[in-house]
C-alpha cells in the first residue's frame, strides 16, 4: 500500500467523516423507533413493523430532511436481520410437520392457479384503467420477486418509476392492512413481545443452543446465497434452523423476542424509506390502481382460502396468508405472532417467489405477441 492510499484510507476513517456518514441513518432509525413506540403504546398491530412504516413514509412524503438528507437506510441491513427471522421461523418444523408437507400439495396448486388469475387480473385493471404501456403493466402487476419485477420490467421497455411504485405498494398494503384485518378479526394485537414469546419452546435454552443457532443462521444464509435460493438472507436460515431443531440439538430454543421486535424495525425502516423520492403526484396516481388491485387479489384469495378450508380443512388464516402476495418476512412474522402454521406459510411464499421469478417472465413474450398479432 502506497503512502497516499494509506492517507486515504485513514481519511475515510476518521471520527468526524464517520460521524456525517451514520448520522442520517441514525436519525431514520430514530424515526423509525419512535413511530414503533408509538404504535406499540396505541395498540397496533405489529407495531415495531408498521410504526416505522408510517413514521418513515410520513417523513418522506413530507419532506424531511435530516442534516440536510433525505430519510435513508442501509439496504443491506435486511441481511443482517432476516437470518433471525428464517431461524424462528425453522424453530416451528418438527417431525409431524415434515410428515404433513406432502399433503399440501392441493394447496400449492390452488396457489398456481390463484397466481395466474390474480396477475391477469391486475395486469387487465393496469392496462385498460390505468393506461400502463403493456410491460410496464405486466411487471407492476407480478405478484412477487419485486426486484426481479423491476429489472425485467426495465429490460423489456417498460417504466421503472410506475413499476417500482406499484410494488412498494403493494407490499405495503398488504402488511399493513393484513395484521390491521386479523386484528380487528380475531381480537388479538399481532406482533406484540407477548405473542412472539408465546410461540418459543418453553424449554429453558442455555448458551450453546444459542451459540448453534447463530451458527446455523450464518450457514443458512451462505448456503442459499451460494445456490441461489428464492428469498436467500431468510430461506437458508429456515432450512438450517429446521434441521438443527428437527435434530434436537437445540432443544427448541428460539432468538430471544427482542431480537424478532428489532428485526421488525429494521424491516418497516426498510419499507418506510422506500417511500422517498416518490412524489406526490405519482403517489396518488398509482395509489386508486394499486387499491383496486388490493381488493381484487386479496378478495380471489379469501375465496381460495374459504374453499380450501372446506376442501382441505386447513384454517382459512394460515391459507390466507400462504396466499396474500406479500413478503415473505412479514406475512412469516405474522404467521409467528398469530401461532398460525408457519411452516405451511413459509412454503407457500417460497414457491410463491420461485413460481413468479422462474415461470411468469416466459408467459411475457406470449402476452407481448399476442398483443402485436
């Protein structure tokens, strides 16, 4: 290393730079935290989730600035967070559950079905009402993978801006309304410290449970990134976490509940910074379209749901949010918070993801041709 790189690097490092480059961050989080604490106290329903969410979409619809910044969040803190999500979630796999899976397949092909009516569906709202240029609208109405969804949409001409949009409304009203509806459903707040608590082991955990578990979590997520599974940062976490709980070498102990309330936070500071940018106008434009393609996708999928019930038997709110396009750390939270059939919801959104991300994108150039004919 040269003398003058050497300067650089120790220039890059000093207090005073370091400082001007966390402060924004830690001003967002701030935010976030207090809008959390807010909607703890009122009684919402994942309230570290989606009091971020709203503080943090507040404040960049607003305008706030903070020294002389816009809100803003590392994107990559998701992958530090979700591994602990992926290990409560693989803390809920058991022996009898691995031995029910194979019978969800009538569920997973009722979702396959529900996936391609509810995008035609939308794609229609999208291209007649909203007047989307054809891409444009397939890509905002793919029911997942939203950055696969905005780059393939870019690559097919389609506008980035109306597209990005789109889908972080979606997942925004979904995991906002969605707690918001079983709460007002079931009587129960969702998401509290007492329900992600309730679901842990009441075996007594010791350090070296602990010491497995982060080691299976940092495993996890190599593994998935490694291969390339659908939704990696969490997947690798479940499998890994699964295995070593189905093994009983933890003897069923789960991150603490401080740990799940903090990955909360992080991921509603993640949504609600998506949020800047975004300008008014663009905002109430897509906002009419992205409400109907709410109600339509979640009507189609409480009628799945219903129907499957009396089919399968299974209990219409695990089917619901095996079926809800929304991401699969928040309807996982929910599921966990609720004490709903995790595992069965987890699998759903993993084929949910693959599905989207590996078929749909062929069925564009149908569409494309079928359009130019």
């Amino acid at each position: 290393m040269t003398h003058r790189s050497a300067q650089a690097l120790l220039a890059t490092l000093s207090p005073q730079l370091v400082v001007k480059r966390v402060r924004t961050p830690l001003a967002t989080l701030a935010i976030a935290a207090l809008g959390g604490a807010a909607a703890a106290w009122i009684g919402l329903p994942l309230p570290w989730l989606v009091g971020a969410q709203i503080s943090l979409c507040a404040a960049a619809l607003m305008g706030i600035r903070f020294f002389g910044q816009a809100p803003s969040w590392p994107p990559g803190s998701r992958g530090l967070f979700l591994p602990i999500l992926g290990l409560m979630v693989g803390s809920a796999f058991t022996r009898e559950i691995l031995l029910t899976m194979p019978g969800w397949w009538p569920s997973l092909l009722a979702l396959t079905v529900f996936l391609v009516v509810a995008h035609s569906l939308v794609f229609a709202v999208f291209l007649r009402i909203g007047r989307y240029d054809i891409p444009t609208a397939f890509f905002a109405s793919f029911p997942g993978g939203f950055l696969e969804a905005i780059l393939l949409g870019v690559r097919a001409g389609g506008d980035e801006r109306i597209i990005q949009i789109q889908h972080f409304l979606r997942i925004s009203l979904i995991v906002f309304l969605i707690p918001i509806g079983f709460w007002l459903y079931e009587g129960q707040l969702v998401g509290s410290m007492s329900d992600v608590a309730a679901v842990a082991s009441g075996a007594e955990p010791v350090w070296t449970d602990y010491l497995i578990l982060a080691l299976a979590g940092i495993s996890g997520t190599l593994f998935a990134r490694r291969f390339r599974l659908p939704a990696p940062d969490i997947s690798g976490a479940v499998l890994f976490g699964a295995a070593v709980n189905i093994i009983g070498l933890t003897h069923g102990a789960t991150p603490p509940p401080v740990l799940i309330a903090i990955t909360q936070l992080v991921v509603g500071t993640s949504l609600g910074v998506g949020f800047v940018g975004i300008a008014w106008r663009d905002l109430v434009q897509a906002f009419g379209l992205s409400v109907a393609a709410f109600v339509i996708t979640m009507s189609l999928a409480l009628g799945t749901a219903i129907a499957l019930h009396d089919w399968l038997g299974a209990d219409i709110e695990s089917l619901l949010l095996a079926l809800a396009p929304g991401g699969l750390a928040e309807m996982s939270l929910i599921a966990l918070t609720l004490s709903l059939s995790v595992p069965f919801v987890v699998l759903h959104h993993l084929y949910r993801i693959t599905f989207t991300v590996l078929v749909i994108p062929h069925a564009y150039r149908f569409v494309r041709n079928r359009f130019d004919a």
